[in-house]
C-alpha cells in the first residue's frame, strides 16, 4: 500500500511562539534560493546491477515478492575459452555476447560450470563463468519492468523510499530498529544476537569494528547519519574477505544518509525512522534509499515544518533551525563576501549562514 503523509506540522510547531522567520518561507526570494532536500521518493523504480556472468531468474512481466531470487551472482567470475567456432558452425550457432554457455558433454569441463558468452576473438569465443554463485533478492514486492542480462534489473514498486547519499553492499531486507540517538554512535559491544534479522538506525556514525560485529550477530543492514573514508575502506576490505570464503553470505548493506564527515541525523528523516520503527524495510543500492510500505490504515507519516533548514557544511554543520529571512552579504575569513540568511537555532541564538551552506526539506 502507498504512503499516507500528513499536510500540517506538528503539535509542537503548531505551538510555537511567533517570531521573524514566520510567515510564508515560500514567498521569501532568499528562502527559495536554499538548496532542497527531498527526504522520501513516494513511488520507487529500483534497479538491482548485474555483473557479466550472472544468471538472471525472472522475465519481464514477473511479480515478484520480496526476499524472492532474482538472479544468481558470481561470487568469482573467470574468464575462460570456449571451443572454436568455425565458419558453417558459426552460421548454424550463432553465439552472442549475454548468451549463456554450457561445455560440451566429454569435454572434461565440470557441466556445473555454465557462463555467458562475452566475446570472440582469432574464433574462439570466450566465457565468463565462476563455481559459487549467491542469490540476488529482492528487497521489496514488485513487477520486473526489464531484464539486461550484464546489466541490471528494474522493478516497478509501489514502496517509497527514504532517501539517502550512498549504499555499501546490498540490497537486503530486515525489521528496522533504532538502536541509537541521532548523534549518538552504536558501539560494538552493544550488538548480540538479539539483533539478528534487523536494520539498525546507528546514529552519527559507525566504525568498521562494530559493522564486523553486526554482520557475523545476523544483522541485515545499518542505516548512519556519515561514514567517513578510511572506515568505507575497512568495510569493503571486510566484504572482499567475506566474499573469498566459500559459505553463503547473507545480505548485508550499509545506507549512508549524508556525506563523510561526522554529523546528526537530521530531525526530519530521524522522526520518520521512528515511526517506521518495528515495520519490515529494504535497503536499495539504486536509488539509494530504506524502502518501505505503510498501510493505509495507518497514522500519516511526519513532515518537517516548512521554515525548517539544515545547516550543511562549516562549523556548526548538522545544525537545524528556522529561517528568518535574508541578512544581506558578510564578509568572510580570506576576504570572501557572501549572501547570507538569518537562521533562528533551536537554542534561540540568531546567526548569519551563507545560503551554499544552507538546505531546507521537501
């Protein structure tokens, strides 16, 4: 079922004391010059990415469910060479590149060892082909709208989607859990194995150790406000080693809703993950987002106030308050003049923020 999202703001702002930022932001030219932050996709077309070599499962026009195999991916795809093709063969064969391939009975190649075709070259076609192969699944309910065999898979969905910047790994699926503040970090001693089958919202931040520890508890995925560099690193690291073993690995990913450096969860994507708390989610690689459906009888979904910005880069980056209107240009460290904006912070302080630095939600 699709979403139901509420028209107003909450009881809270619904409360506020009037002040300068009040009125209607959208009529206010400065306001509109504010980068925009979309916090949910209402209606998701996912793509899931195919390797040369991996089998794809369905057709176009398939309904799928998710949790459902989509495709079989090569853990370690090899190129190898097939037999030589001459030229009456070839008119009768006709191999093309995406084909599958299977070695002749006799040929002393283990039949289970089945690729694709890739090229031909000096007439022998060479095929791409591994031992394991792991499950590609689907993370939410929907209808295949296409099949490209090296390329990918597109699934029509009725699921929306909160929006991140990046996802490592994936796609997977669990029960989403807050498992922490939005400023706050889960450590790795705070993971067992009562978390097995969840999606875990971590907070600022996570380091490579704690990711390790979630992935070998059960846990399905981790949503986190930033992942800086060096920790991306150690998991990819992780997930290649992972990866060389020969047991069936269980999805795993990684949804980072911002960039690298260390900053909250904004409060508007914080309040939606609360109340999608307990429902079973997806973690999408493309677009990168938690997929999720609501039912319709549901309470609506919170929306932030329209006057509610975000302070995204400098020092008080992370920082949320309520835009009260244009401050005029100032004058910056290195002699830079910028076009400013009054923002109103949640402690009640007033201060000027270049509007680059500034983001408002939609």
């Amino acid at each position: 079922m699709r979403a139901r999202w509420s028209a107003a703001g909450s009881a809270a702002d619904a409360n506020r004391p009037a002040g300068p930022g009040d009125g209607d932001p959208a009529g206010d030219a400065g306001f509109s010059l504010l980068a925009v932050r979309r916090i949910i996709d209402p209606v998701l077309t996912v793509r899931l990415a195919l390797a040369p070599g991996d089998q794809p499962l369905v057709a176009a026009g398939d309904q799928v469910v998710a949790g459902s195999a989509l495709a079989r991916r090569l853990r370690e795809p090899m190129i190898r060479r097939a037999g030589r093709v001459g030229r009456g063969e070839r008119a009768a064969v006709a191999p093309r590149p995406g084909q599958r391939w299977a070695p002749e009975p006799g040929a002393g190649i283990d039949p289970n060892l089945a690729g694709e075709y890739l090229f031909e070259l000096d007439g022998r076609w060479r095929v791409i082909a591994g031992e394991i192969a792991d499950p590609l699944e689907a993370p939410v309910d929907g209808i295949v709208t296409s099949v490209s065999g090296g390329a990918g898979i597109s699934l029509a969905t009725t699921a929306s989607g909160v929006l991140g910047s990046t996802v490592l790994g994936g796609p997977t699926r669990g029960r989403l859990a807050i498992a922490a503040t939005p400023g706050g970090e889960l450590r790795a001693s705070a993971i067992d194995v009562g978390r097995a089958g969840e999606i875990l919202v971590v907070g600022a931040r996570i380091d490579a150790e704690a990711l390790t520890r979630a992935r070998a508890m059960g846990v399905r995925g981790v949503v986190v406000g930033a992942m800086p560099s060096k920790e991306r690193r150690d998991f990819m690291a992780s997930e290649a080693r992972q990866r060389a073993s020969r047991q069936r690995l269980p999805p795993f990913a990684v949804l980072v809703l911002d960039g690298t450096l260390r900053r909250p969860i904004s409060s508007p994507v914080m309040a939606i993950l609360e109340a999608l708390e307990g429902l079973d989610v997806g973690i999408v690689v493309d677009p990168a987002c938690l997929a999720f459906e609501v039912a319709g009888d549901a309470p609506a979904l919170p929306v932030p106030p329209t006057d509610l910005v975000r302070i995204r880069a400098g020092a008080l980056a992370g920082a949320e308050g309520r835009w009260a209107g244009m401050a005029g240009p100032r004058r910056f460290p290195g002699g830079v003049w910028l076009e400013t904006g009054r923002v109103e912070l949640d402690g009640g302080e007033t201060i000027s923020v270049p509007l680059g630095d500034l983001e408002r939600f939609a």
